[in-house]
C-alpha cells in the first residue's frame, strides 16, 4: 500500500511540474499594414504613413462622407481588420477579406462607410496594429461674374468672398454667371443666378447668403464683397505647355464665353479645340501636333482676340534600339545590343545562363 502511495505522488507531482512551465515560444511579427484604398469620388493618391499608422486621401464634393464606397482595399493578407460596427453602413455585408476591386466581391457586398471624420481601424495579426483613416473632402467653390476682373478671393474659413469687376460697371445690376460657393452639388440662398435676378443682382453693399454644402443638414452664412477695379477690361494670361505632338494650354482672367484656337504657324484655316473652363480659368488640349514644329494660338471671346501666343512641339527623340532588332552572343548569354555597342535594354539572362540557356533570343516574330 505504502508503495502503490508513493507512486500515486509521482504522478502527481510530475502533472504538478508540467502545469507550473511557462510558454516561453514566442510569436511571429507579423506587421498589419493597410496597403492601398480607393473609394468613389477619390482625387489622387492616398497617403500611407507607416510610422504613425495614417492612411488619408481626398474625394471630391459629390460624394457622401457618411456612406463612402470602397472600390478597392488591400491589407496584410494574414490580418484581420476591424472597423467599428457603428461606422459600416451595413455591418454583416461589409467584405471580410481585402479586395483589388468590386468585381471580386459577392453581389451583395456593401462597402459603405461613415468617413466624416476619422476613423480608427485595428489590423490583427499576432499582434493588433491600430490605424486611422482620415478622407479630406475637397469643395470646389468658384464665383464669375459679368465684367469680373481676376479671380475671385475665397476664403472657407471667414465665409467671405472679395470680387473685383471692371471699373465701368453698375454695382447695382451685377449679372450672376456662377456662384457655386457650397461647391458642384451644394446650394445658395438667395440664388443670384436664378431667373428672379436676370437683370442683375445689387452689390452696391456687401450681400448675405446662405450656404448649403450637398449632404450637409445645415447652412452657413457667407459674406460676399464686390469692388470695381481701376481697369475696364479684365486681362487674359495664357501659357502653354508643349509636348512631342500635343499641348496645354491654360488661361486665367477669362469672364466671359469663349473659344480657343490653333494651327501651324502661318498655316491657312485655324483649328478649335474643347474648351474646359473653371471660374476665370480654361484649360485646353490640343492634340494631333507635329514634332519639332511651330504653332500659333488665340482665346477669342464676343468676337474679339483677348489673348495670343506661339509656342513649338519637342523634337521626337527616338528610343535607344527601340526596334530591339540589335543582338549579340558572349559565351552562351544573350544580349539585346550590339557587340562592343553600349547597353540600354537588359534581361535576365545573366541570371538563366547559370543554369540553362538565355531566355531571352532574338527572333524574328
């Protein structure tokens, strides 16, 4: 009996040791990263730091900031991400897993989320990584005027807008063009380009409006100041950016409709290119150039050339051996260029010679 006790210790006292050892096997490091995002309406890139954990991007104006849709987001495939349930849109149908795009997803998929303000996010691997996801949204304001003069002074914080019009103008009778102050789909109270004011609206004083941003539940008050200026005409400034066999042009003091347009210098007919026009401010492509070439311009409004220029195409440069037709053989490697010629294209066949043949051969497909 006094045995059959002593071995009952034993093993008790062996579970005892087991039960009292520590898991001292550490676990992998496994970096939770949020790699890439896109969303509808997005301007840009997005901006990934990886010392602070921020990821932050910009979207237009005419999007929702309380129910933006991921098109695309990519994250360490091993994590598990974590948003917070209360800014889904619709929790049990947002995706469980990244994705490069909608396409990827089931049909029923909601990929909506509450990004009015920042948002943090926790990436779980081993180990939990915490991110924030902040979305500036980028309001596109603009004010035109009849006989406007300059572009005119925004300022988003104070809400007051400064214009300055030609100096022979009536401030009483101040035709409105565009006054988009809550941006591309916001609204004004009063609306001074509405038929009620067709024959002009009264900035003999400063004047109050009420500003709506699109999907916002309240107005603000903005203050709008209209000066005359000394000059009578508003000046046109174009300049343009020339490429191999297209150009840029952009303008800016431009008030009134107008057209742009183009051809070979002391060519016959002119050529009229799509005018693209914000505020006081076009941008025009003009495209099917020749290299190397000469062109004249000119911005015509009411029948009238208030601006002209000249500017010439870049020479076309051809590319390095871009036929890739110039081979030769050292040894049994293969390279793109001719023999004692200086290398611009390379492979990888310095690194298939030294276990087979070059992979890369010249042909004549």
């Amino acid at each position: 009996m006094r045995m059959k006790l002593g071995k009952l210790f034993a093993v008790l006292a062996a579970f005892l040791l087991v039960g009292c050892m520590e898991n001292d096997i550490p676990y992998p490091i496994i970096f939770g990263e949020l790699e890439d995002i896109e969303v509808q309406g997005m301007i840009g890139e997005p901006h990934i730091n990886t010392t602070e954990r921020v990821l932050s991007f910009t979207v237009s104006d005419t999007v929702d900031m309380r129910a933006l849709r991921l098109t695309r987001l990519l994250y360490t495939g091993e994590a598990k991400l974590n948003i917070p349930s209360e800014k889904l849109v619709n929790p049990s149908k947002f995706p469980s897993a990244p994705f490069a795009s909608v396409a990827d997803l089931p049909a029923d998929a909601d990929t909506r989320v509450n990004l009015s303000s920042p948002v943090q996010v926790v990436l779980s691997t081993y180990q939990d990584y915490t991110w924030t996801i902040q979305v500036n949204q980028l309001v596109e304001r603009h004010v035109l005027l009849d006989g406007q003069v300059g572009d005119a002074v925004i300022d988003p914080v104070t809400r007051q807008v400064v214009v300055y019009v030609k100096k022979s103008a009536d401030l009483r009778k101040i035709k409105v063009k565009s006054f988009a102050l809550g941006g591309l789909k916001g609204t004004v109270t009063p609306d001074p380009c509405s038929a009620l004011y067709a024959d002009g609206y009264d900035f003999s004083t400063w004047q109050k409006f009420y500003v709506q941003q699109a999907f916002q539940e309240t107005a603000s008050e903005w203050q709008v100041f209209v000066y005359k200026s000394d000059q009578d005409a508003p000046e046109v400034n174009s300049s343009v950016f020339a490429r191999t066999v297209s150009a840029t042009l952009t303008a800016t003091g431009v008030t009134t409709d107008c057209t742009v347009e183009y051809r070979k210098q002391q060519a016959g007919s002119w050529n009229q290119a799509a005018v693209q026009k914000s505020g006081t401010k076009l941008t025009v492509e003009m495209e099917k150039l020749l290299p190397a070439s000469a062109y004249e311009y000119r911005v015509v409004a009411d029948g009238q050339t208030v601006d002209e220029g000249t500017f010439k195409t870049v020479e076309a440069t051809p590319l390095t051996d871009g036929g890739l037709d110039n081979w030769h053989m050292d040894g049994k490697l293969w390279n793109p260029w001719n023999q004692g010629g200086t290398s611009f294209w390379d492979t990888g066949n310095k690194g298939a010679t030294t276990i087979a043949s070059s992979n890369s051969v010249p042909t004549d497909d």
